[in-house]
C-alpha cells in the first residue's frame, strides 16, 4: 500500500495501513516490533520526511490497536 501510494494520497495511505496493522496488534496476530518494522522499511524512498511519516505510523498503530482485528 505505502509503496503504490499517489503523490497526495501518501499520508491517508500510511495511516490507514498502521491503524490495520495495529488492529491486529490488539487482537494479538501480530507483535507492535513486527508491525512497526514492516511500515518503516516501506516509507524507505517513498517518503520526503521519514520523521513525520515514523510519526502518522506510530500513531496509526497506537489507534489501531485499540480497535482489535481477530480471527473470531
């Protein structure tokens, strides 16, 4: 999704794709290091600003994982 994402599109891309992954954070299908090092390595070269765009991850695992994604 990072990787594919449209110039003006890239922000909402990154988020929605933390917020999934931190759904499945908090349904316990995946661990927040796994998560968080799966979407960084993605913003490599996709990205004019790794800090901001480490942030909008961060904080789209952090709401994510409060709305858990499980298997029931």
């Amino acid at each position: 999704m990072i990787e594919a994402a449209e110039l003006g599109t890239q922000h909402h891309t990154r988020l929605k794709a933390a917020r999934l992954l931190g759904g499945y954070i908090g349904g316990g299908l995946l661990s927040y290091e796994q998560a968080y090092t799966v979407l960084a390595q993605a913003l490599v070269g996709h990205t004019n600003d790794l800090e901001r765009s480490l942030k909008t991850v961060k904080d789209g695992l952090a709401y994510g994982a409060a709305h858990p994604i499980t298997l029931e």
